[in-house]
C-alpha cells in the first residue's frame, strides 16, 4: 500500500513539473497571435516603441523556453510582457488616423 502512494506522490509531482511549459507555450503563442494583429494594423509604423518592445520580449521568451527549470518562469513573463506590448501597439496603431 505504501508503495502504491509513493507511486501516485511522484506521479502528481511530475506532472505538475509539466504543466508549467504548457502554460508557457499557451502564452508564446497568444503574444505571437497579437503580435502578428499588430503586424496586420500596421503597428510597426505607427507605434515603433510598443511593436519593437513585444517582439523582443517574444525573442525573449522562445529563448528562455529552451532551457529548463526555473528559466520557465522568465519565459512566462517576457511572454506576458510580449502579449501586453502587442496589444498596446495594436490598439495604438488601429486608433491612429489612416492617411
């Protein structure tokens, strides 16, 4: 019987170590998603600082991803900073009077 919860005990822990690249990966692919809207609603020309921002942070964020351990954390948050940089730029671009 003691085994048999020792075995559910690691069982739960390593799949909980799994959740946090999901997440992280759930993340990068919401900021990319934005980050190519505000591609589309021309960000880089009217809002230089926020596009550029979320697409460094993206970099970022792939790059954290490519390591293990407590780098999943970074990567969280620069993606977070991406997606928030994006949809900046976006909403900045779209308001701005079209010539």
């Amino acid at each position: 019987m003691r085994l048999v919860r020792v075995g559910i005990g690691l069982l739960a822990l390593a799949s909980a170590g799994c959740i946090a690249p999901v997440m992280t990966l759930v993340d990068l692919s919401d900021a990319e998603a934005e980050l190519a809207a505000a591609k589309v609603a021309d960000a880089p020309k009217w809002a230089p600082y926020e596009y550029t921002s979320a697409t460094l942070y993206l970099h970022q964020a792939k790059d954290r991803l490519g390591y293990s351990g407590s780098y999943y954390q970074d990567a969280y948050e620069f993606a977070d900073k991406a997606f928030d940089f994006a949809k900046l730029a976006k909403e900045k671009a779209e308001s701005h009077p079209k010539e």
